[in-house]
C-alpha cells in the first residue's frame, strides 16, 4: 500500500515503483456456497460465525482474537470463533482455547485450500483479524469481496484495506475495544 511505497521512497530507491493490488477473481466468489460448513463442523443453525483466515503463525497475533472471543462469548453464547487455517500455532491455540474455557465456541478447520476457502467466506457473519504485519491484507480483500463487515487491529497495512466505520472497524490493539465493538451487538 501508499505506507509501504513511502518507505521503499524513503530508502532512496531510484527504480519506479508502483503498487499492485492483489487480484481477486470474482467467478469463484460467485460459485462460493456456505452449503455444509456448518454441519461439518457441528455449528448451530443459529450460531453467528466471527470467521479468521490467515495462518496460524506467531506473528498474525491470532492470542489476541482468542482473548477477545472469550469477552464476546461471555455476553453471547450463539456467536462462534471460525478458525478457517492451519499452521505451526494450532497446538498451542487449541490448549490456549481449553485454558480460556472457549473450546466449545471454537473451530478450527485445519488449511482450506483456495478456492474452498470462499465457501467459510460465504459462511461467515463478521471477518475478524488480527494480525499487525500485513502489506494489503488479502484476506481482508477476500472478505470484503464476499460482503462481510471487517472488525481488525489499526496497523499500517490494515488501515490502507478498510475505511473505519463503512465497511468494517479498525480498533486499536486492546482486547476491551474489540470485544465491545457495536458489530457484535447487531448481529441477530
């Protein structure tokens, strides 16, 4: 994005330099369907999905959602935590899930592969991230493009991604914030 162009300017770089969004391909988005997901993973009819995708990795900061998810369930027992990736965090998420006593508000899907990615995309009611490294977020593109309201950390990637307030909500790294976040409450 722009904050990523004005450092590689700021290094004194003499070769042009131009930004390149990250396509994404609107027929497979169209194909997309929820069908299944939910009784694959034994969600309820009724349950309200805050879906994740990404890696589990160290430095997409997903012990953050968790703690969030933990705030938001205590207040609504039919809103769920999608875990839709896999990656070298999952044991440890899982036994952090146990400890936060939110195991059973929680799903982990292992890696989906593109494009089935986008049927959990269709599945989901808000995309959640919370990773403070992105460059463009193509997750968030990927939601977006789906039609879901975005709730994420405010980092320099992000906030080039999201206009705070119209298609999703940049909240600043505290988990009191983002789990008071007035999209919560709106979903019935």
């Amino acid at each position: 994005g722009n904050k990523t162009l004005d450092y590689i300017e700021s290094l004194n770089i003499k070769t042009p330099v131009s930004i390149i969004p990250s396509g994404i391909d609107l027929d497979i988005i169209k194909k997309a369907s929820s069908q299944g997901i939910r009784e694959k993973h034994n969600l309820p009819k009724n349950a309200k999905i805050l879906l994740y995708v990404g890696r589990l990795s160290k430095e997409k900061n997903i012990p953050f959602l968790l703690e969030a998810a933990k705030d938001i369930i205590s207040k609504r027992k039919d809103i769920y935590l999608v875990l839709a990736a896999g990656g070298p965090y999952e044991k440890k998420l899982k036994q952090m899930a146990d400890d936060l006593n939110i195991a059973g508000n929680l799903v982990f899907t292992g890696e989906i592969k593109y494009p089935d990615i986008f049927n959990y995309y269709k599945c989901g009611d808000i995309f959640v991230f919370s990773s403070k490294t992105e460059t463009q977020g193509l997750a968030i593109a990927e939601a977006k493009a789906c039609g879901l309201p975005v709730v994420a950390i405010n980092s320099s990637g992000i906030s080039e991604s999201i206009v705070d307030g119209i298609d999703g909500f940049l909240v600043n790294e505290d988990v009191q914030l983002f789990s008071e976040n007035e999209l919560w409450q709106e979903l019935k």
